[in-house]
C-alpha cells in the first residue's frame, strides 16, 4: 500500500494544540556565503568562526531517515535550508533521494540566490518544486550592508533569472523590512515584481535567535506595509492557498500579482504552525524561536532501527505546544533561542 494512502488510514499525528504535522525544514549546512546582519552578523561570524566539521554535519543517508519518519506521520512537504543550501555539495542528489519517498511531493529550497546561476538546471532536473529566494533591497549600496559582505542586488536578481530560465519560475521573494534599514523600498520593490509573476512576500523583522539585535521599534506592521502600496496600487485579500499558510496573501486589483505579508510579530499564526525542523547538526526543533533541541544525531549513529525512529519522533510532536508568537510579549527579554543560520528561519 502506498504511504499516501496508508497516511490518510491513521489519524494524524497532532500536538498538544491539535496540530498535525505537515511540514518539514531540512538545514543542509550552516555555512554561508553572506553575513546578513539579521542573521549572521559579521562581527561574530568572522574569518576566526568555526562552523560545524564535516563528520558532525549530518549525512544525506541521515536525513532521508529523518524525513521517511516524519512522512510517515504525514509530512508531505520538505523545504531546504541553510545557512545557504547550495552551498553543500551534491544538493540535487538529496532531492532525488526526498522525492523518492512515499508521501513527498513537494520540496522546495530557500537560498540567497548568489549561486543558483551554477546550479539552477541541476536543481531543476532532479525535480525541485519550488525556489524562495531572500532580497531585502534593491540598492545596491543598502544590500551590501544588510548582507555584511557588499555584495549588491544584482547577483541576486541574476539568480532569480537563473531560476526562471531552468523552468523554476515563478519564483517567491522574501524581503525582510526593517525600520531606517530598508522600509523606504516598499513601493521600489513592490513595483519591481509587479506583473512579473513572481510573488513577493513582506517578512516581519522577527527576534529569531539572539544576535540580531531585534526590539519591537524595529518591526513595520505589515498593515504599515499594506498600507503604502494600497495607496498607489489598490489591493484586495485573497485566500490562503492551503490549510496552514503562513502569508497573508493580497492581489492587485488590476490583476498584475500579488504579494503576502508574513506577519508574525503583530499577527501571529501559531495556531497553524505545522513545521518541524531539522538543524544541520541533527536536532529537531518544533518552533523557529526554540530553545533546546532534541539531538537525534547520536540515534541515527547508534543503530536505530527505522520503527523506533519514527516513534521517538512521534513522541516529540506530540509532546508540541509551542507558541512563542503569542507569548513573546510576555517572556523575559533574555529568553535564549536558536540562532537562524542552524534551522534556515
């Protein structure tokens, strides 16, 4: 029996907030080729920084482990993240190995897109769903301070181009606004993807990790955000794509596109929350804003057998009731998360 099939038999797995578990984010690495300062700021991730060596970085044998357990479950989404992703070595493999197990049947990548030029085709011919790719400006001069490195937005939108051209198109853009960083592009980067077919999605500046230097008086509330392209391009709602969605979705009225709004800092979705994630060093986290990991490496290197993989990880979704959106307004400051670079936010 197929496990599609075997899937919709048994009742979902759920969390102590009666969610299932649908989706799953893959870290490939914690490398990565820019120092975003809401990320990886370059004054601790310099030249001296050690990441993770090769023998504690899971191998893609591992992973295809991880995620045949947690597809039995029910995910049937995998999304690859980093650090960035397309900077471990024989990514399209590790598609091919995803999409080769009952149940998946829709991977999709988040990158910086400095790379997908080298690698978009291969991605493509091992049957990658989908591409998101991160752009925070379209000045050049402000990109390369965001990004720490200098690097300006054209590589970025060279990669996107690269997406298209190897049939990977439409492609998501993600633009994380930050107030007197890069809240006066809106309308720049609103009218650049219009009628492009691309979807741009604005981000909330959110206090992932504890390096960013994240305070409220940073964030621009999406409805600011809605507002100021409503004004010169009228905008309607639309409805979410599917049960779970995480962005807000508006279309133009003139029916040029549209754009969404992830918006969880002033309108958390927590209650949606369908994602597990597994860090490239082999935890599993069930919140972006988590605190400790379940390490599962040391499993996967002990002889575990497959049945009693799935149950450990059956057990730690059930054991789920994170809600840190919701909470944040509430919880001491100093509450330490994971950093993004280890789970790809």
């Amino acid at each position: 029996m197929a496990q599609s099939e075997t899937n919709s038999a048994i009742p979902p797995v759920q969390d102590q907030l009666n969610r299932p578990v649908r989706d799953l984010r893959v870290s490939v690495t914690d490398r990565c080729n820019l120092r975003c300062t809401y990320c990886m700021p370059k004054e601790v991730f310099d030249e001296h920084h050690a990441f993770l060596p090769k023998d504690k970085v899971l191998r893609f044998e591992e992973i295809i482990r991880v995620a045949r357990a947690t597809a039995a479950l029910g995910v049937n989404k995998i999304r690859i993240t980093g650090g960035e992703p397309l900077m471990r070595k024989e990514l399209p493999h590790l598609i091919e190995m995803f999409l080769a197990i009952p149940g998946i049947d829709d991977v999709a990548l988040t990158t910086n897109a400095i790379l997908l030029p080298r690698h978009a085709k291969d991605l493509a011919n091992a049957g990658l769903s989908r591409i998101t790719v991160s752009l925070d400006s379209l000045d050049d001069e402000t990109m390369g301070k965001i990004n720490g490195m200098g690097i300006g937005a054209t590589p970025v939108l060279e990669g996107i181009q690269a997406a298209v051209d190897a049939g990977l198109g439409p492609v998501k853009i993600n633009a994380v606004l930050q107030r007197d960083v890069n809240d006066h592009e809106i309308l720049d980067l609103a009218n650049h993807f219009r009628g492009t077919g691309h979807i741009l999605r604005f981000i909330e500046f959110m206090d992932v990790g504890t390096m960013n230097k994240w305070n409220m008086e940073t964030v621009i509330p999406s409805v600011t955000i809605v507002d100021t392209i409503n004004a010169v391009h009228p905008l309607r709602p639309a409805s979410p794509n599917y049960t779970g969605e995480v962005a807000n979705r508006y279309v133009y009225e003139d029916g040029e596109g549209e754009i969404g709004l992830i918006s969880s800092v002033t309108q958390p979705f927590c209650g949606g929350c369908t994602r597990l994630r597994l860090s490239s060093e082999g935890k599993l986290y069930t919140c972006l804003f988590g605190t400790e990991g379940h390490d599962i490496r040391p499993m996967l290197r002990s002889g575990m057998t497959q049945d009693a993989l799935q149950e450990y990880i059956d057990g730690v979704w059930r054991k789920r009731s994170d809600n840190y959106s919701e909470k944040r307004s509430t919880l001491d400051p100093s509450h330490r998360k994971v950093e993004m670079y280890h789970i790809g936010g």
